[in-house]
C-alpha cells in the first residue's frame, strides 16, 4: 500500500532569497508508532537550500541554508492494523512547489519562504517483512535492556560478594601438611645409616621447618611439612654431609624419599 503525503512549511527571512536548489535529507526509513485505529508516522528531516540573495543576478556565491523540521503524519484505520507491519520510503521528500513573498509586518523578517514538500510512503502488513523499529518499540526495547543489565550487575555483586568469602576462606585455612618418609643408606654398602640428622630448612622463612633422626633401620619420617621448597640437609659423623637445596614439597600427597650418604 502506497500513501502520498504533502506538508506546508513556512519560514521567516530576513532578505528576499533566490533558490537555486533544494533537497531533503531523511532517516533510513519512518518510524511509526501504533495506537487503536491509528497508525502514526514520523520522521526528522532536514531540509539543505542552495540560495542567493536578492535576485540572485549578482555576482554572489551560492549559498547554503539548512533548517531541520519534523514530520508526523498520522492514518485512521479500523480494528484490523496489524501489529507487525514494515513502512518504508517510496519516494523520498521533494519539494513541490516554493516560494518567497514579502510580509505586511513590521519586523526583522520583511520575507517568508513558503515551502511544500511531497513524500510517498509504502506501507507492508507482510508479516514477514522486517518491521521498522516503532518510537514504543524503541523504548520497551530500552526498558528491557536496561532492566536485564540491572539483573546481571546484581548477580555480578553476588558473585563478587561469594568470591571475597571464598579468598577470605581460603587465607585462614591452614596449609596443608605433607608427610615423608624413607631411609637413609651408605652410598658404598647399601646398608642402613642410624642415628641420621635429617632437617628440612624452608626458604622462604615464613614457614617452620622439621629436624628428626633415623632410627636403627635407618628410616625416618618428618611430618607436618608444609609445601615449598627447602634446603634439606643430612649429618652423620662418620659420613659426608648431604645438602641438597631447593627440595620442593608439593601439595599433591605424601612421598617416600631415600638418601645415600658417602663415608669420609
């Protein structure tokens, strides 16, 4: 379906004006906007003249006057208007008929310019056509955006809010503690060392570390280490001294762990 629409503008003018051109620039397409038995047009144009002023048999250069105006149009229509409809422009304003006549008032605009303007709308109520984007449409449209970006940022403080207890959780509780094992040999024998010094001197220092002994089977076993890394170090009298640094002590699980001292 095709309307035809004309509109009357009028504008004060300081001087007489000679037109030279004129054209109309518009949005993309009408926005319209759907109320019972009504369906109403609008759009914003604005209107480019290429003039000079007088009669324009001078020597002046040409012009440019831009006035930006508002259209709104609206159609009776039954109970029938679909909800789903695509308006679009047929044929873009252009100006049918404008001129320039001179006032009766005593003011600073002595001049009028009288301006009509024809537009032809096609209006589609094929459901599967892209519809125009209604000014209604725009802000529910709006309003739901805006509602659902609330929505995420109260979720997002949630989440905030869960992620602080958790770190704050995590900081006070203790470490967790490893354990290891394992026995200490001659190098040269293969046989058991006894009464080993075995000590696990952390790093960082933040940590406390863990001295013990091997028994008459030479195994030994230190508990409640804490993982990092350490310096570990070994003595026995009759044996060279086995220091062994950054000894690294995972979280994974417990180890076995053995040693061979050589005699001096």
């Amino acid at each position: 379906m095709h309307k035809r629409f004309q509109k009357d503008y009028r504008f004060p003018l300081s001087r007489r004006i000679t037109i030279l051109g004129l054209r109309v620039e518009t949005g993309p397409r009408p926005l319209y906007d759907i109320s019972p038995g009504v369906l109403k047009l609008k759009d914003d144009w604005k209107i480019q003249i290429v003039y000079k002023p007088g009669g324009g048999s001078g020597q002046e250069a040409p012009l440019l006057m831009e006035v930006p105006v508002g259209w709104e149009e609206e159609l009776e229509w039954g109970d029938n208007l679909p909800a789903v409809l695509s308006v679009s422009y047929q044929k873009k304003p252009q100006s049918v008929s404008a001129w320039v006549y001179e006032t009766l008032e005593t003011t600073a605009e002595k001049f009028t310019l009288n301006l009509t303007l024809e537009t032809i709308v096609e209006i589609d109520f094929d459901e599967k056509a892209t519809p125009a984007r209604t000014e209604t449409a725009v802000k529910v449209e709006m309003k739901s955006i805006v509602e659902e970006l609330k929505r995420l940022a109260s979720q997002v403080n949630e989440l905030e809010e869960k992620l602080a207890c958790l770190e704050n959780e995590t900081s006070l509780r203790p470490a967790a503690e490893i354990r290891i094992s394992g026995y200490v040999l001659d190098s040269f024998t293969l046989t058991p060392v006894g009464k080993c010094i075995i000590e696990f001197c952390p790093q960082n220092g933040g940590t406390a570390g863990s001295k013990t002994a091997t028994d008459g089977r030479g195994f030994y076993t230190v508990n409640g280490l804490a993982p990092g890394t350490y310096d570990l170090k070994i003595r026995h009298p009759r044996f060279a001294p086995l220091v062994i640094k950054d000894y690294v002590i995972g979280e994974n699980a417990d180890k076995h762990q053995d040693f061979l001292l050589r005699r001096v």
